[in-house]
C-alpha cells in the first residue's frame, strides 16, 4: 500500500512540473497586440494641466476628453499600424491613425501616434512614451511634454482590454 501512494504522489508531482512549464509568457507585442483593442481607463496630469478653456485639472476625465474621446478604442496591429474605433461613430469603422514599434525591451519604450494629442498646427504627434505596466489587463505608458513656457507634464494613461 505504501509503494502505491509512493508511486502516485511521485506520479503526480511529475504532472505538476509538466503543467506548469506549458505555460509560456506572453511577449510585449502579443500584449500589446490584444483583438479587444484598449480602452481609456484614466488619464492623469502631473502638474495640473490647464486646457484652452481656463480649466485646471490633474485628472484629464474632467478636462480635457469629451465623452466621444473617452468611448474610444485604440488597436495596435501585428502589422504595425495603430487604430482608432472613434466612440461617437459607427462601431464597425476603424480609422488608422499612424504606426507603432517597441524602441527598447528596458526599460520598455514604445513610439507611436497618440491619436488625441496634437501640436500646435493640429498635426498628429509621434511620440516615445514610456511603459509602466503592460499585462493582459492593463497597458499604462507616461508621456512627457513641455510647454512653450517650459511646463514640463506628464501624462500617465491607464487602458484596459476594451469590451
């Protein structure tokens, strides 16, 4: 009786080896890369950011984004090519808004188009934003600018997998 018990607990500690190296990590771009897309969870400014209608605010929610901006859905495809499901149009449109590409693995970097900030003439920002989390539930990058009096922000946004 106890060779049997014996033989079973080592049989199953040798499943629980095998099980457990099946499970391989997920690589930067497969999580990035999510069929969901990413929706805009919260958007904070340190230092308080002041829009162009005299509204101060840390939490860009309040200040910044209109209710259309906040239904958003960012995808960035496996082909490099970022979109955008905008939140007030027809759900099945997608408009591709630029490119994407990782610059360093560490600290993690990714350059693309942020589709709701622009320079001064309107035209579409690439930027380098650094990723703080990226998991299969959350994508939150920092992104730094400096205004013309020399303000310096940065903007954390928080995404979740998109609905």
């Amino acid at each position: 009786m106890k060779r049997v018990i014996l033989s079973l607990t080592a049989l199953a500690m040798v499943a629980m080896v095998f099980t457990a190296c099946d499970r391989e990590e997920k690589t930067n771009e497969e999580l990035l890369t999510i069929s969901k897309g990413w929706k805009l969870k919260s958007a904070i400014s340190t230092p308080e950011y002041t829009n162009s209608d005299g509204v101060t605010s840390a939490n860009l929610f309040e200040s910044w984004f209109s209710t259309c901006e906040l239904n958003d859905v960012l995808y960035f495809n496996k082909s490099k090519a970022t979109e955008v499901k905008h939140g007030c149009e027809d759900k099945k449109t997608k408009q591709t808004t630029g490119t994407w590409s990782f610059q360093t693995e560490d600290p993690l970097v990714l350059n693309f188009r942020i589709h709701f900030f622009e320079d001064e003439d309107g035209s579409p920002v690439y930027s380098d934003v650094d990723v703080k989390e990226l998991t299969e539930e959350v994508f939150k990058y920092n992104y730094t600018w400096e205004n013309e009096s020399g303000t310096r922000y940065i903007f954390t946004m928080t995404y979740i997998p998109a609905k």
